[in-house]
C-alpha cells in the first residue's frame, strides 16, 4: 500500500490528500482551472457535492484530462455528497450528480448531514418550513441501493456523531466507509476517531485548516501561535503543520485553495516529520468547533433543537 493511501474497509483505496471544491465565489472557469493544477501536482482525489454547485466545473476539468490522457478515470477517485432535499430518493440524486460529472459512477457517495429536507430546499441555509423528519434507515437502504447498481464504489457519511454512526451501525446491511468531519488541530475529534476506529470506519478530514477564506470559517488554526512556532522550527508553514498533524492520525486530508502557490504547498506536507513534541503541543490546544452547523437548530420543526442535539454532546 503507497503511503499516500488507505484502504477502506470495503476494500478501495482512498488517496489520503484530497482536493476540495467548495466555493460558491469562484466561477466555472476559476474552478476547472485549479482542477487541472491541481491534477499536473499529483492530486488525485476530488471532493464535491451537489450543494457545493461544482459538480460540473469538476466534472469538465477531469473529463479533459481523462481525453487529452493525462490520467486515466480509474486513477482519479470522486467523491460527492447527499444534500437533504435528496433524502426520499438518492438513487435519482446520484443519478442527476453522474449526469452533473458527466460520469459512469463516482467513487464515493456519502449523506452529507443526519438532516432530511423537503425536496425544494436546494439551498445552503434551510428555512424553518423545509425540515422533514429523518428516517435514517430508509436513506441507507437507498443509499445501498445506489451502492448495488453501481453508480458509486462505496458509500459513506459526513458530519455524524459517535452516537449516530452507532445507530447505523445497528441496521446498515454495509457499514459506512468513511465520516468526513471537521478535523484540524483545534478540533482533533478524539472520541469519533476511536469510536471510527473500532469500527474500521475511515476519518476524513474537511476544514483540515480551519475554513479559512470560507465564510464561516477562521484563521485561528494557521495563526495559532502554537503552529506557527512548530512551523519554523521545521521550517514549514503553518498549513503544512496542520495538514501533517491530520494525516499522522490517519485520517486523510480535505484541502480546498484555488491558489497555485498553495495547492503545491499543501501537496509537501507529505514530506514534513512532526516529532513528539510537536504532537504532544497540539493535542494540549485549545478546542474550538469552527463549522457548527447552526442553520440546521431551530425550536419548531428541525430534529435538533439545540447544538448539542446535533451533535450529541461532542461540542
């Protein structure tokens, strides 16, 4: 096994340095752009969503690469993501992101939140009248569907609790490969990775960095002064650190910049040996949930009444 893989327990690799495409800023151009640098600098996993709107965007750059033969679809593992106004049918919604992609299939399917939406409700920020009650079970079953048909390799979640990957494990016919979380230094996820970990259930990390140039998200991790002192002791940079410190604990890395200078330097943090020391300093920060997914709590129709709802208490 390269090092710069991991085999997921259903039995595909997964390339452990994967290339975010988050980013309602950037247009169609912008984006198949960083795809294709992305590409020429040895990237060859590809994050998106259909909430994320660059499915298509993606889906050109690497068709484009694929036919000027640069890299070969079988070297290049695809992930998308189930958004909540997709819960009553996501054989139809795996369907319409191949169409997106204009794919065959992806590598990787995951339920994007343990949030069920009413199906116009195609928008970041749900309403207060677009919650639905979650029937885990039924979006399993067809999330194995898709699975079965073939329009995807293996299936996965993202933002669940210890608690609530428990409560799937106790009815999926095919546990979930992945989780793909928060994950950065300032929110190291102790108790999911053990509870994943026992389970053989893959960790990735989105926001290995904190978010930063999201709308949401913090440069507090990169200017932690905790990191930036690990940096130039190793004569690294701050993100380098970070990313370093997410793949030692084996998870792999979701990193999203459309910055040439950086996506080349977020790709060198294989090369970076973090020592003892450095691990002990962070794993003694402070703790700070950056993505709380606050627009999924309100007091009437959503399941989750209060943060600590959402996440059963691992806030």
């Amino acid at each position: 096994m390269r090092s710069d893989q991991v085999r997921l327990n259903s039995g595909i690799t997964l390339p452990v340095l994967g290339f975010g495409t988050y980013s309602f800023a950037n247009d169609k151009a912008t984006t198949e752009h960083a795809v294709h640098l992305a590409l020429k600098m040895g990237y060859r996993h590809f994050d998106t969503a259909k909430i994320y709107g660059s499915e298509p965007a993606l889906g050109n750059a690497l068709n484009e690469a694929i036919l000027d033969g640069g890299v070969k679809r079988e070297d290049v593992f695809v992930t998308s993501k189930l958004w909540g106004s997709d819960h009553h049918d996501p054989v139809s919604a795996l369907k319409q992101t191949l169409k997106n992609l204009g794919m065959e299939y992806i590598d990787m399917y995951l339920v994007h939140w343990p949030v069920k939406l009413k199906p116009w409700a195609v928008y970041p920020v749900p309403n207060e009248e677009d919650f639905e009650k979650l029937d885990i079970e039924a979006t399993w079953v067809a999330m194995e569907r898709c699975l079965e048909l073939g329009l995807c390799r293996t299936i996965g979640v993202s933002n669940f609790s210890s608690k609530k990957i428990q409560r799937l494990l106790d009815f999926a016919s095919v546990p979930p490969a992945v989780n793909q979380v928060e994950m950065h230094p300032m929110w190291r996820q102790s108790k999911l990775r053990e509870v994943c970990g026992e389970h053989k259930i893959h960790v990735s990390a989105y926001s290995p960095l904190g978010g930063p140039g999201n709308s949401w998200g913090s440069t507090a991790v990169v200017e932690h002064p905790i990191i930036q002192a690990i940096a130039l002791k190793q004569k690294a940079t701050p993100a380098q650190v970070a990313l370093k410190w997410g793949l030692s604990k084996g998870a792999s890395v979701i990193v999203k910049s459309f910055n040439q200078e950086r996506i080349r330097e977020n790709m060198a943090s294989f090369n970076l040996k973090l020592d003892d020391e450095d691990l002990i300093q962070i794993d003694n920060l402070e703790e700070w949930k950056i993505m709380r997914g606050d627009f999924l709590i309100n007091q009437t129709t959503s399941p989750y009444r209060t943060l600590e709802d959402l996440w059963d208490y691992e806030i």
